[in-house]
C-alpha cells in the first residue's frame, strides 16, 4: 500500500508540476557570482567594446571606496552608523552581492570592486563562457535562463531612490546615457 502511494503521489507531483514547475525551479535558481575579474578577461578590448574599461572609471567601481571617504563617515555618522564599509544600510547599495550565500562567491570575487558587472547584469558564473555568451549573442540562448539580466530603471531604482542619504531625483534615460558601455558592432548586426 505504501509502495502505491509513493508512487500515486510522485506521479500527481510531476504531473501538477509540468513546465510551470520547471519554469519557477529555473527562476528560482541560485547563480554565482565571480567578480569583475573574470568580466575584464573578454569585456576590455576595444573589439568587445571596452565595457570593463568604462566601468573601472565610473562612479560604480569606486562605490565601495567612497564608504571610507570623510563624507560617508560624517554621514553614517548622523545616522548612527558606526563604519559604512560594514554597514548593510550601506553595503546593500555599494557592493555586488551583499547579503547572498557566501556560497554563490566565486574565488575572483572581491567587495573592493563597488557596484560591479553582476550588480546590474546578474550573477555571471552560468553565462560568463565564451560558448554561452555566443549562443546569447546569436539568439539561440535565452540570457535570462542562465542569469543575465539586461539592467532597466527597476533595476538601477533598487538603489537610486529615497532611503539614500544623498538621493537627487533620479532620470533613468540621462543616467543610462552616462553610464553606457557600447555593445560591439559584431554582437549589436545579428
């Protein structure tokens, strides 16, 4: 009777499950991230567009650094803040990963790199291979499936808003335009 009643229950389980079942384990997946070391390896030359270039000069490369400036500590000060650079009110906004399983941090990771790549982009480590950015590139792979995410105002708006101290009305539109990073010509025709 047992015997039939696991199996009664597996079959009903798979069955009720289907794709949507496959579908929420997909969105649900954990990726890892493996800091902006392993992004640099193909995102600094100028024939993959020089991304990694333009983000180790912007504002996000340094947003960890800046938690250490004399303005940070007067500020978290003010608001009971002991060190920012330790701070979750702080580090959730100036780091890539804060708070994730410090299982989902690959070994090139690092909390000095700011706002990286996979703050905006997701998780790299099941879309960071050459093979797998080709196949997104060419349209035979669903980046979203594998962690890549192409970074829209909900995005940059789960930082840029009101709970920071030093909040000034953010304009997705020009903020993207500052921050852009040129896809390259080839990735941009197919």
């Amino acid at each position: 009777m047992k015997k039939t009643w696991t199996l009664t229950f597996l079959f009903v389980f798979v069955f009720a499950a289907g794709a949507t079942g496959q579908e929420k384990a997909e969105e649900e997946k954990q990726h890892a991230f493996i800091g902006v070391a392993k992004c640099k390896t193909c995102h600094r030359t100028a024939k993959q567009g020089e991304q990694f270039v333009l983000w180790e000069k912007s504002k996000h490369a340094k947003a960890y650094e800046t938690l250490a400036g004399h303005e940070a500590k007067k500020t978290a000060k003010e608001k009971g803040i002991e060190n920012p650079q330790t701070a979750k009110e702080c580090l959730k906004c100036h780091v890539t990963a804060y708070g994730v399983d410090e299982k989902l941090l690959g070994e090139k990771y690092t909390i000095t790199a700011g706002v990286g790549c996979e703050s905006c982009h997701g998780a790299g480590a099941d879309y960071y291979k050459r093979k797998t950015m080709k196949a997104i590139t060419a349209g035979t792979l669903d980046g979203a499936t594998v962690g890549l995410i192409m970074p829209d105002e909900k995005v940059c708006v789960g930082c840029h808003n009101e709970e920071s101290p030093y909040y000034k009305k953010f304009d997705f539109a020009a903020m993207s335009k500052k921050i852009a990073h040129p896809v390259p010509k080839a990735a941009e025709s197919k």
